[in-house]
C-alpha cells in the first residue's frame, strides 16, 4: 500500500464575512476539488465539499462553538478520474470567532482498496472467487430481515457433488480444483439477480434463492447442468449432485437453523439417490422423534424385532437359484415393519451399526446351513456398511460365525455398494484382502451409482459385481443404459468378475440380459423377497427360468 498524500491549507477569513450580502467566503481549489466556507443565515458556518458525485455539508459548530470536522468522500480529479479523499477541517481561534481554518486533505485511495482487497478475501473463497461462509451467512440474515418485513419466503440449498472425491484421486488435485471452478461457473449462470451461490468448502455449495422460484424445479435444472460433460485438460469429466432444500421462515427463522436443515435435507437426498430432498423433521438425526427411534432401535437388536427377508438369484445358464440375499426388516413394537433404507442411516456411522451387522451375518449364515440341511444347496449374500470396512476385525468376525455354524465359507457373500467402497479405498482393500484370504465372495452392488469405473476397481480382490436396477429398469427402452449393461458385462467377464444384474421385473429384460451373458439376475420376475417360511415353501419346489443362453 502506497503513503496516503497529505495536503496543508491554511484560509484566513476575510474581513468581508460581516457582509451579508455575501454567503461565499472563501474558494478553496483543492486537487480539482471544490470547496467553499459559507456563512448561513443562521450565522453558522459550514464547508460546502463539492466531490465527485454530489457536494456534501460538514458542520463545524456545535451548541458549543466552533468544532472540529472530519469527512471521507469521493472527489474528482482534473482528469476526470474519482479517488477516495479524507479531510479534516480545524478551526484556529482569533478573539471572537475563528481567525483560519486549517484543511488536512489525504488521497487514500491506496488504503481504501487495500482495505477492500482484505474485506473480499474475508468473505470469498479464494478457489472459485465466489462468496464463502461468511458473507453466506450475512445475506441469508438480510433475507430474515426483507421476509419479516415483506412476508415472502426464501430457499436455501445445500449442494453436494457425487463423485468428486474419485475424479480426485483418479486425476490429482489440480484437475479436482479446475473442475470446481467450471462447476461454479455453471451454477451461477442460472442464478437471478437477487440470489446468492457460495462455496462452503471441499465440494459443498450453497444457493440462497429469493423470490416465488420454484426450488425443487431451479434443482432440477442444476442437476441437469451438472450431468452435462466438464472438459478439464482434455479429460472429459462427468458429476452428480445431491441438494438439500430449507425455507425461511417455515424451517428456521435463523442462519443457523436453516443452514443445518438445509444440510440435513442434502445428506437425505444422497442417502435415498433422489438428487433433490425438501426437509422434513424425519431427517433430522437430532429431532426429539428420530432420537427416540434411535433409542428404540438400540434395544431391538435380538431375534424378537429384527428379522430377515430373503430375495432369490438365479444363474442365467441353467435357469436354477443359487444364492439369496438377505434383506433386513425391523418390527417394532407398534406393529409397524421398516425398511432398512428407514432407520439404518439414523446409525450409518456409531457402534449400534456394527451390532445390527453381527446379528444380520449370524442369522443369515444359521438360515443359510438350515437350508442345507434339507438339500438346498444355495448360498447366502450378506450387506455390509461402509463402518463396518473400518473395523480390522471384520474377516475375524466373519470367520468366527462361519465356524460356529459349520457353513463352508464358498457359501456366504459380502456385499459393499460401490459408493462405499470408493470412500475409504486404501482401507477397502484391506477388508476385502483379509475377507478373501477367509474364502468368502465379495461383491460390489449398486454398481454404476458410485460414478467410478471398473479401473478404479481393478485392484479389489472382488469376486462379483452387480449392476443397479437403475440401468436394468431402462435396459430394453435406453440404448445408452443398454450399452452401460453390456460393456459393464463384457468388461467384468475380461477381469474375472461374475455379474449380477438387479431389478429384473419381466421376461424380455431377463432375455436380454441372457443374450449379454450376464451371469446372475435378481429381480420382482423370479421372485419377491420372501420371510423364512415362505421361503422354504418356495425352496421345496423352486422354479427353473428357462435354459441355455444363446
């Protein structure tokens, strides 16, 4: 930063200010800025600044007298150019009044913009040049204000990217950060002139939307932006998003408040694969009822409230199941039955989690011995949460019930989703390593979600992949998940990999995914998940599906 410039005037009164006829004192030429000491008829003074934009009066006397006077203003040059001035005006006594003024004149052009560099790096993030955290949580407290005043509502939108964490690590950081630039760049070309987009770190934006816009529709429109290709030095990149949406007034009256549920609304939306999730109290992991279900759910961890639902899989050469998948149900006492999808992620991430994982591996590998029992030679599939990779005593775990009930260990499967896999790679390996050497399959499911890639994969010891209904559903009316499928298909038959394809819910995709030589298939077509007794019922007489493949 540059000396500010200082300039000393010193203007005598002129005898002449009795006069009164006569309102102008003194002219006073100052870098092209004029100023003039008058005499109003109240007998005051005043200096009248005329600067770049409009002249200004600064009073210099008070009930007491004459005073000093400070002023900061925009002036014009005698180019034409504007700079920041600073003056300060100091009467010097005579006997009755001031004899002269003294005029400290400062260009503090260069402290101004100094001071306003510090101020934008404060309240922007220095990646993306968008505003941060800070300056978010300013606007979002204007928009308080402007709806109290005017009862209109505003959005908040919490957006976090899918995939970003993998295109990282595939490409490095310099590519991650370009990329978040672009990401910024498209965002905000869709917004009007009253919202405001800001990076709140990582990959997490935030878009506070004013006005009567239709958030769920503006979200839809983002998303669809984003799945268009970013090139980033000549790689052609692809990410999802997950946003959360929070209304002021209706959920939080405060920036905090709407910024944790607009948080809580996105994890909901990445957690259900919906893209856009409005928040609802049932999300909320702190709320007085989802802390109640919790507690519920921590002493139902026995036989009496947990119970497992078995869906089959069939091998697509000779028609005739092989292995079920274990799906878990919780019946509570008010005679309702959730859905794992409903209560598993209120304890994604603490101990309970790892309970709830033994007591599903222990029942199904008892189920799946007493089906051998009575000749049924099929296996069991197993899921397993992404906590559950970071405990090193995973393999010893499953080691231990496989022994316990005498079940070979070729019968049971381990099945992680793809997303949960690529968030802890380097431990993933090592859970994987230690479950195969065991023997046990390992299988990567909802295969495709997780915007990796099979060469991400290569260096897993899994033994299966399964493809998620989401391209299965789309498989005979899109070519392009049509092409997904088989090239997913060909590729994993070229890595050794079986492939399981999900969601099968009619012949023709069943038919289809037999001319693809795909090698397992489950779906509502062969059979919808069924309880212990049904299925042994259904496993007395199982159906075949057709034959060979062609």
């Amino acid at each position: 930063m540059g000396t500010d410039k200082q300039l000393f005037l010193v203007a005598q009164l002129d005898p002449a200010e009795d006069d009164p006829d006569r309102d102008a004192l003194y002219d006073l030429g100052v870098i092209a800025t004029a100023m003039q000491l008058l005499k109003l008829p109240d007998g005051t003074v005043r200096v009248l600044v005329e600067g770049a934009q409009r002249a200004r009066l600064v009073s210099l006397e008070d009930a007491d007298g004459y005073q000093q006077a400070e002023v900061e203003l925009s002036a014009r040059r005698a180019d034409g150019s504007t700079y920041s001035l600073e003056m300060h005006l100091t009467p010097v006594s005579g006997a009755t009044r001031p004899g002269h003024w003294i005029a400290i004149l400062r260009d503090v052009s260069d402290r101004k913009a100094h001071l306003e560099a510090l101020q934008h790096q404060a309240q922007h993030d220095a990646l993306t040049g968008l505003p941060n955290r800070v300056l978010l949580h300013e606007r979002i407290e204007q928009g308080i204000v402007a709806t109290r005043r005017h009862g209109e509502q505003f959005a908040l939108l919490f957006l976090d990217l899918d995939g970003f964490k993998e295109i990282n690590d595939a490409f490095g950081h310099y590519t991650g950060d370009l990329l978040l630039r672009q990401v910024g760049l498209r965002l905000r070309a869709h917004l009007g002139p009253g919202d405001t987009i800001a990076r709140l770190g990582g990959d997490e934006f935030a878009i506070m939307l004013t006005g009567a816009r239709d958030a769920p529709r503006f979200c839809a429109e983002l998303l669809a932006a984003l799945r268009r290709q970013f090139v980033i030095e000549r790689h052609e990149l692809v990410v999802g998003a997950s946003i959360g949406i929070a209304y002021c007034p209706a959920h939080g009256a405060d920036p905090t408040t709407l910024m944790r549920r607009a948080d809580v609304a996105m994890y909901a939306a990445k957690a259900a694969h919906t893209g856009t999730m409005v928040y609802e109290p049932r999300h909320d992991v702190h709320s007085p009822a989802r802390m109640q279900l919790v507690n519920e759910l921590r002493c139902s961890i026995d036989d009496a409230h947990l119970t497992l639902h078995y869906q089959p899989e069939i091998d697509l050469a000779t028609g005739r199941v092989v292995r079920m998948e274990a799906l878990l149900r919780w019946n509570r006492a008010d005679g309702s039955q959730l859905l794992p999808d409903e209560f598993l992620p209120l304890v994604a991430a603490s101990e309970t989690i790892d309970r709830i994982s033994r007591w599903v591996l222990d029942a199904a590998i008892r189920d799946c011995c007493e089906w051998q029992d009575v000749g049924a030679d099929v296996g069991v599939s197993v899921n397993v949460s992404p906590h559950n990779l970071r405990d090193d005593q995973l393999a010893t775990i499953v080691d231990g019930a496989l022994r316990r009930h005498g079940l070979a260990a070729r019968l049971l499967t381990i099945e992680i989703t793809e997303s949960g896999v690529l968030g802890d790679a380097v431990m993933a390996a090592g859970t994987f390593q230690a479950l195969r050497e065991i023997g046990v399959g390992l299988s990567i499911d909802d295969f495709g979600t997780g915007y990796s890639s099979l060469v991400h994969l290569k260096h897993l010891p899994f033994t299966e992949l399964k493809i998620d209904r989401t391209f299965t559903n789309e498989l005979l009316a899109n070519e392009h998940d049509a092409a997904i499928v088989r090239s997913t298909i060909d590729l994993g038959h070229e890595l050794k990999r079986t492939i399981v394809a999900e969601g099968v819910e009619s012949r023709e995709v069943l038919d289809r995914l037999r001319q693809y030589r795909c090698d397992l298939a489950q779906g509502y077509f062969i059979s919808r998940p069924l309880e212990k007794t049904a299925l042994r019922q259904w496993l007395r007489d199982p159906p075949v599906f057709s034959v060979a493949r062609t």
